[in-house]
C-alpha cells in the first residue's frame, strides 16, 4: 500500500484521463497507491479543491498559501484557523520559503510563514513546509516560533543530511520526491540513505517534478511508485518495505483516520 504524501490533484491536466480525478485515482490504484494528500497552495481555491476531492475518503487535504503567491492572496490567522477545522484537513501549509524566485519579497514570506505556525500550533496540526535556498531562516524561524510543537514535514526535499538531521531535532519528517531520481542528485540521495526509516515519506509534488523514467513528463499520483523503487534500492531495503513504513509515518504524522 503506497501513499502520494504531497499532490496538487487541483492542477492536473485530466484531459489525458478522461477529463474526470476517476481516471487518475484509478492509475493510481493500479499501482497500488491507497492514500493522498492533496496539498493547497492558496485559499481561494480551497473550496473548488474541497468539491473535487469530497467523495473519495482516502484523499486528505491541507490549508495553506504558498511562498510564492501574489501578495493579494495574504492569509490572515481567522482564515487558516477556520478552515483548518474543516473535514479532512489534516495539516497547515504548504507554507515556508522560497528564495529563489522570491527574493524581492522576504520580508513578506517570512510574516506568512510564522502565521501559518500559528495556526498549526493552535490547532494541533503538523506543517508542510516548502523550503528553496532559504535553509537558515526555515530553521531559526521553525525554532523560533516553536514548530517542534506540532512537527510537519519539509516536502520534496532538495538539500543535504544536515538540513535533513537539523530537521529531525526539530520534531519533522523529510519527504522525497521524484527529484531524489535524478542522476544529479546526490546530496539528497546521501540524505534518503541515512535518515531513520521511521522519518521517511515519499511524493509526487504532481503534476510537477516526475520522476525518471518519466521525467519532463506531467506528473500524477501513480508515479509515486517509482520513488518507492528508487529509495528502496537506494537504502537496500524492498518495496514492501518502503511502501508499508511511509504510509505508517504518514498515518502517525497526519493522522487521517481522525477526520
């Protein structure tokens, strides 16, 4: 049982299935993908995310605005709170930094980056942080703003074993996308080698960021299954093995079954 711990089920071009989200759960089911969480990246779209996704129990959801977004899409702290209690939010973000397409406007991520931490702390939620040439100021304001209190998971991770390590003191889990497939990626390989299995989870990011073989094609769930063979290879370890204990991690940090 695999599980697709980050997607965008609301940007997938599902022209190529069918035109409905039934042709892309149905690729992924195929592969034995059981579980999703379908990630916003801002809030006016939510409620169309909500729409799509509210007949299939077993696709989670997340609150949260992006680093990236315009400045008009700000959340406040009412906004993520509220609709953090939805049904089927299971955690705050994404959320974080990105520097490098976002240097004009730091000051700005970093403001909304501590309030999306408020709204995890305040409702119990874990995190999922986005972070891009940003290391230092993610952590000191991870640290500074007492996420360990809730944890989270820094998704699609692009840096080495000791922003990974740095992460784990800090109470979160480091999530692999299909980049760790890429032949230049060596640091994050190094990291997905020897971080504790039990801090482990894998990823599409879909429909961007598809791993080799597949690479510079669109992304989707199903394809969560060739990072699962790639780290498994990577950490010596089967399949079996990398599919059972990431959906486990994924389970205990977001805890689903409670919605």
């Amino acid at each position: 049982m695999l599980t697709d711990s980050h997607c965008h089920l609301d940007r997938l071009d599902l022209t190529r299935f069918g035109g409905s989200l039934e042709g892309v759960l149905a690729a992924a089911t195929a592969q034995g993908v059981t579980r999703l969480l379908s990630v916003a990246t801002d809030l006016q779209n939510w409620p169309a995310l909500a729409r799509l996704t509210e007949p299939y129990p077993f696709i989670a959801l997340s609150v949260g605005v992006h680093p990236g977004e315009d400045e008009d899409q700000a959340p406040t702290l009412t906004e993520l709170t509220a609709l953090g209690r939805e049904s089927r939010v299971v955690a705050i973000g994404e959320t974080g930094l990105d520097y490098h397409y976002g240097r004009d406007h730091i000051a700005r991520q970093q403001d909304w980056f501590r309030l999306h931490i408020a709204a995890a702390r305040e409702l119990g939620k874990p995190l999922i942080v986005h972070t891009r040439e940003a290391r230092e100021d993610t952590l000191h304001i991870l640290q500074e703003e007492g996420a360990a209190e809730v944890g989270g998971v820094l998704h699609c991770f692009t840096e080495d074993w000791d922003m990974a390590a740095r992460a784990l003191d800090l109470n979160f889990y480091i999530s692999f996308s299909g980049i760790v497939t890429f032949k230049n990626a060596r640091q994050i390989q190094d990291a997905a080698q020897r971080l504790p299995i039990d801090r482990l989870l894998i990823e599409t990011d879909s429909p961007y960021l598809a791993p080799i073989p597949r690479r510079g094609k669109p992304n989707h769930p199903a394809w969560v299954r060739h990072v699962a063979e790639f780290v498994a290879q990577l950490r010596g370890e089967s399949l079996a093995q990398i599919a059972t204990t990431t959906t486990a991690n994924y389970l205990r940090l977001f805890k689903p079954e409670a919605m």
